[in-house]
C-alpha cells in the first residue's frame, strides 16, 4: 500500500525533530523513495498540501507551520510536528 505525502511528511518531521521548510522536507521523501511526486512543481505541491491541511484541520492537524524572517527580509514556512495534538 502506498503512503500519501503526508504520512512521508510526518514519518520525516518525527525522525529530525526539527521544523522544516517544504524544500527539505521534500530532499528526504526523495532520499527515502517510497513516494514519487508525478508534478512539475513538487516543492510547491507539498507546501500547499500541509498548509491546507492545517487551515482544514486546526489544530486537529498532525502539523504546525512556523513562519520566520529570513536574512533578506523574506518569510521562510517551516513546518513541524503538532505536539499540542
């Protein structure tokens, strides 16, 4: 049975146990190769998939997003593991 992206996403967050930007949390579900993203834009597919999933589900979520001002002035989304949940 095939995993969905966000139990890869979730498998990855507990393993780090840090929060993550989109662009990484993607580098390891491609290192781990269970799951193939067949889109054009697979960064951008991911982020947008756990950001609907937290503004769906609240804090029923199994994710946070973490927003923090990058160095040039440019918010960066991490995204981490919903302890509270």
């Amino acid at each position: 049975m095939a995993m969905t992206l966000n139990e890869e996403t979730r498998i990855i967050l507990r393993k780090f146990k840090i929060p993550m930007t989109a662009k990484e949390i993607y580098k390891e579900i491609k290192k781990r190769g269970h799951i193939q993203l067949r889109t054009a834009t697979p960064i951008a597919s991911l982020n947008s998939g756990l950001y609907r999933d937290i503004k769906n589900k609240g804090n029923k979520s199994d994710f946070i997003k973490i927003e923090k001002m990058s160095k040039i002035g440019k918010y960066v989304r991490y995204y981490a593991i919903n302890k509270a949940k």
